[in-house]
C-alpha cells in the first residue's frame, strides 16, 4: 500500500521520469495557458512554477487517500470495522468534483499565503494564480496517479516529479523568451509562434531520455531455466504397413542425398 514493489531506484527513476521522459507539460501539453501567458519574465514564471508543484504534490497525496479510502470502488470496506457493510458501493462517478475541490481548497490557502509574504509576485501572477484551481496540469497530475493505481510513496513521487517537470519548463521557455527580446525572429514568427517552435525543440531534447527507464517496480523472482524441470516424453510411433515405412527410409535418403549435394555447392 505505501511502497508496493518499488525500490529505492524504482523511486529514482520514478522521478526522472516524471520530470524529463514522460513531462506532464512537453509531452501531454497539460497546463498550457498559464505556459504561455506567466511566462515573459523568469522571476514571474519561477513563482508560479513554485506554487504549482506545491499545489500538484499536496493535491496528488491528499486525493490518493480519498481514493482510496472514500471514492474509489469498495474504498468504504474498511467501515466494517463499526458494523457498516458498504464494501459494494462505488463512488467513483464523484472522483472529478471531489479532487477538483481539493485543488481549490489548497489554492485558496496558497493565494493567502503569496497574497500575504509575496504582494509582488500576487500581482505579477494576477488572474493566473487563482486559475490554478482548474489548471489541468494539476487535475491531469492528480488523475493519471490514480489510474495508474501508484502505492503511496511512489504517487508522493510522481507527483513532486509532474510538478517539478512544469516548473523546469515554464522556467526554460522564460529564459528563452527574455533572450529573444534582443533577437531578430521574422515578423511572422514573433510571439506565440517562435514560443511554440521553442517548445517543440526543448520536447524533443527531453525525448533524448526514453532509454531510460527505472520507474518499473521489481517483481517475483522468475524460476531460471536451471530451476525449471524438463520432462521427457517418447515420442508414440504408429504401426504402418511395409509401405509406409519403405516410404519413410525413401524420404530419409532423400533428405539425406539433398544435404550432401548443398555442403558439396
């Protein structure tokens, strides 16, 4: 339930995997908008890069436990311990509104705390922080973490490594965009489009890493071919007329006659 038959490495490649192979914003384009739109300056995209992994990890632990325990199918078995038979009931069809409201939840008390300590970077973020909330790179994080049916530990893991993988990507493209202030992109290629073209190519360097791959979890020792015994059968030879058999030595001279005259060429 916490670690299942993941390893120490497992969870390392977990991670990177979840950061550079399989990044939730470069090869699922989940949480595009606020990409796009917070990412002109470095300083800007570093908060908000900051406040979603925070959000992402938080969200995906909390909503693991009321999967598991509260929407998933049979989650409720565990209230037979009070007399409360309710092992059958599926509450799966409520698995959107309630990990979105967690989301919300954790956002509103993240907008608190910037709005509080960070009154330059509320602003700078203006519209885009509270659209967290329905920031799909947060719901899909939170949703493949469930479908793929991760152990606690290695849904912890996935989960810091999504957001740790969006924050790396609004943090390059930032860099980028601030270096092409000084740069001469044609006139057609200004703005979105280069940003896009940008985006495609830092894609395409993280695909370099699909080698790569620890995130499988051990499984039950495999019997080796020494362990495993072999049994030998005689092979039931049918009773043939004179013919038939007469045939048989005919096809083996043949057969025979045919292998000597190929090493012969």
């Amino acid at each position: 339930m916490w670690m299942g038959n993941y390893t120490t490495l497992n969870l390392l490649g977990l991670l990177i995997q979840s950061i550079f192979i399989q990044n939730i914003l470069l090869s699922y384009f989940l949480g595009m908008c606020s990409y796009l739109a917070c990412s002109n300056r470095v300083s800007t995209a570093n908060g908000l890069g900051l406040a979603v992994t925070v959000v992402l990890t938080s969200a995906g632990v909390l909503n693991w436990f009321v999967y598991k325990f509260i929407t998933g199918k049979g989650a409720l078995a565990w209230l037979s311990f009070i007399g409360l038979d309710m092992g059958a009931i599926d509450l799966s069809f409520l698995n959107l509104i309630v990990f979105i409201s967690v989301i919300a939840a954790f956002v509103q008390i993240l907008e608190i705390i910037i709005e509080r300590f960070s009154p330059p970077l509320y602003n700078a973020l203006g519209i885009f922080l509270p659209l967290i909330t329905v920031n799909c790179a947060i719901l899909g994080g939170v949703l493949f973490g469930v479908t793929r049916e991760y152990p606690l530990i290695p849904n912890l893991i996935f989960s810091l490594g999504s957001g740790l993988g969006w924050w790396l990507a609004i943090v390059l493209i930032a860099a980028i965009r601030e270096k092409l202030h000084y740069s001469n992109i044609p006139k057609g290629l200004q703005g979105m489009g280069i940003t896009f073209i940008m985006t495609g190519l830092m894609a395409m360097a993280f695909m370099g890493l699909l080698g790569i791959n620890l995130a499988v979890p051990s499984k039950e020792k495999q019997p080796s071919s020494e362990e495993i015994p072999f049994k030998t059968e005689a092979t039931p030879v049918a009773k043939g007329s004179t013919h038939s058999t007469s045939r048989s030595g005919m096809g083996r001279d043949f057969a025979s006659f045919d292998f000597f005259a190929y090493v012969s060429f």
